[in-house]
C-alpha cells in the first residue's frame, strides 16, 4: 500500500468520522462512540442493499476493497492501541487502584479464564447442535478473544456516567489491564493451532514460559519506559517538548514490546499509569499537565472515531446465511452469561474481606463492552473452515455490545445505585 494510498484512506476515514460524528451531534444525539457505530452500519447496510438492486454500480466491491486496504489487526494492535490505552490510563487514579488491586486483578486473571472456558464450552455445545463442525481449540479461541472488555468502548461510555468512583476505579482497572491477560491467553490458544493453520506445537513449558515473558515482560518495561521518561520530563517546563515526549514514549514502548514479543498493551498501561500519577504530580507544571492533557484528550477522540467508524463498516464484508445468523444469535447470551459468571464469582468470595459497591456486579456484567480488540484478534487468525464462523460471531457480540450495552448502561447504573439506596 503506498504512501498515496494510505493518505486517501486517512482522508477519508477521519472525513467520514467527522461528518458521522457531525450528524450524530446534531440529530441523533447518541454517545459518540455508539453513535458513529450505528450511522456506519446504517451506511454499509445501504451500500448493500443499492448493491443487490443495482450491481453495475459497484458499491459492495468498493466498500469490501477499501475494508481490505486495512490491516485492522496491525492497525490497532500495533498502531492505534497503545495511543489509546495511553490516554485512558493517564486519567485513571493509581491510589483507586492499588487499594481495588485484589479484585482487579482476580477480575483481569480468573475471570477472563473462566470466561474462556465458559464460553468456549457453550459454543462448542451449541454451534454443533446447529451443525457446524467446530472443534474445542476453536471456541475456546473465541472465548480468548471475546471475552476481555475493551478499554477503549469501556472508558468512552464512562466519561459520560455517573459512576461511584469506587465502582468507577474497578470497571476502568479492569478493562486497563484484562485486555493484555486476554491477547496473551488467545496467543497461546492461536499458538496450538485454532485457527487451523500455522499451528505450533507448545509444551506446558513453553506456555508458562511465553505468558511470563509477554505478561511480566510488558510490565517491567512499561515501568521502565515511564520511570526513564519521568526522569527526563522533571528538569524540564516546556509544554510541547514534554507533550511530544509523551508521544515518544508510547511509540518506542509499542515498538520495544513488538520487537522483544512482549505485551504492548500491558507495557504501555503501566507507562501511563505512572506519567497520569507520578508524572503528572512530579515532573509537570500545571500548565504542562493541562496541555498534555487537552492533546491526549483530542488524539483519543480522534482514533476513537476512526476505530468505531471502521467497526461499522466492517460488517459488509461478512457472509451472513441462515445457520450463521443462528450462531450470531446464540454466541450474545452466551457471552453475558460467562461475564456474569466472570464478574460475580469473584466478587462473592471477596465479599468475605472486602466490601464492594451495592450493584456492582449487574454494571460490571453489563458494562463489560467488547469492541476493537475483539475484532483485531478474529482478523489475524489464518484462513480456516470455522474462521468466518468466528468471524460473525465476534461482529454480532461486538456490535450488540456497542450499541444495545453502551445506550442501556446508564440506566442499568440508575437502577443498581437506586435499589442500593
């Protein structure tokens, strides 16, 4: 793709997000995120259907042509993710973290296994029941992938919640960090042959082995690379040097972790928690902590845009038949069931030491979106007899997430904070 190409598409990407998100501001009034997802599906429903009246015009191809000029896989993972994880974690309070650090981490560790399993014990029952020939590693697969709430759907729709900020720390903590245990745990799982091509045989070894070094190795080095930029940014008062080092920052951690096969989410994670807390109480002056933040807060805005946009469009290229949409239809409940039983087996057995926000486990369970990564995941999995299978399945859960979970969310918070008073 040469470098013409990519700056049309650029172009056009980010001319689409603003007038969506212009029409979305004017009259249909959603949350952006939601609301650039549903004028995007509205768009690429319509470009089919003009498609199957009037095929000499082209639209289908089109759209599938220019879906297929990106690479959504590298695209977020290795480009968009560490930028937008960055700027979620510079706003997330550490001491709210540390003092939720149990169940975060049970939330982002055990429950993202059992969810796993959960949901790859359900499908595997039920999309055989409806006759597809799927094999365990298969679902278990989807269930990886499927099953880490996604930072950046869950933090959008979070800026606009009255949220307990006890609540508040446990949903964004959770999200921060469980996407980097799911990638590692999908790794492993795509590593023993999933997606039916390019298996590699991993003993138990190995599979320790690759979780340490992508797991804790992420972490050592976004504490370095924060630690390292801290020190550099604490002689200095100059805003725009200062922003740009932050900017630095995230692209040489995502590069090193790329490099080194560590975890990038995780790294960059931990970096921003340190500059958003440390940093910022540190090592910036007041008017260097509001610049960085009012340019993180726009390049957010900005990929978050361009990320839903795509999301909504990516449903064109997707074959949909019956036995399909069945799967579609079964693989959402399945989903919020593992989450339920994801969020409230831990939070129970920590209710014996630990007390928790009334109706946590309803606005946790509901809130837990899934979004890009979710997508970027499925993409990168090599061409298979289950992959378009997965593939359906992992767009309906995403857009039911986006759209039916992120405008309802509110009022499930309501009623949770309600009924606790």
């Amino acid at each position: 793709m040469g470098i013409e190409s990519v700056l049309n598409l650029a172009a056009f990407l980010v001319t689409m997000a603003a007038v969506f998100g212009y029409l979305n501001h004017r009259w249909l009034k959603l949350p952006h995120t939601v609301g650039l997802v549903v004028i995007a599906l509205f768009a690429s429903l319509t470009a089919l259907l003009i498609d199957a009246l009037i095929p000499s015009l082209g639209f289908g191809p089109a759209v599938r042509g220019t879906l297929t000029d990106i690479d959504l896989y590298d695209t977020l993972m290795k480009g968009m993710l560490g930028f937008l994880l960055f700027a979620g974690a510079l706003h997330v309070d550490l001491d709210d973290l540390w003092q939720r650090r149990w169940a975060i981490s049970i939330l982002a560790t055990v429950g993202i296994l059992t969810s796993t399993v959960i949901v790859g014990a359900m499908t595997y029952a039920g999309w055989r029941a409806l006759g597809f020939d799927v094999g365990w590693l298969p679902c278990l697969t989807f269930g990886a992938l499927i099953s880490p709430t996604d930072p950046i759907a869950v933090l959008s729709i979070l800026k606009r919640l009255a949220v307990p900020p006890t609540l508040e720390a446990k949903i964004a903590g959770e999200s921060l960090f469980n996407d980097g245990v799911g990638v590692v745990v999908f790794t492993v799982l795509a590593g023993l042959g999933a997606g039916g091509a390019g298996a590699v045989d991993l003993s138990p070894l190995a599979v320790v082995e690759l979780v340490v070094t992508e797991a804790v190795g992420g972490i050592v080095l976004g504490l370095g690379a924060g630690y390292l930029t801290y020190r550099l940014m604490r002689p200095l008062d100059e805003h725009n040097l200062e922003v740009m080092m932050t900017l630095a920052l995230v692209m040489a951690t995502t590069a090193i972790a790329v490099r080194w096969h560590l975890s990038g989410p995780l790294a960059v994670v931990v970096a921003g928690l340190f500059i958003g807390n440390h940093g910022a109480q540190f090592a910036m002056s007041a008017n260097t902590r509001d610049h960085i933040e009012r340019f993180w807060s726009l390049l957010d805005e900005i990929l978050n845009s361009v990320l839903f946009l795509i999301i909504g469009f990516e449903v064109v290229a997707l074959s949909l038949s019956g036995a399909v949409v069945l799967a579609v239809v079964l693989a959402i409940p399945v989903v919020l069931a593992a989450r339920f039983v994801a969020v409230a087996g831990p939070i129970t057995l920590l209710r014996r030491w630990r007390t928790f926000t009334p109706g946590a486990i309803p606005v946790l369970t509901w809130g837990g979106l899934r979004g890009g990564i979710s997508v970027a995941l499925v993409l990168s999995l090599p061409p298979s007899p289950v992959r378009e299978l997965l593939l359906a399945a992992t767009y309906g859960v995403v857009i039911f997430s986006i759209v039916v979970q992120g405008l309802t969310i509110e009022r499930v918070v309501r009623r949770s904070v309600a009924a606790a008073s």
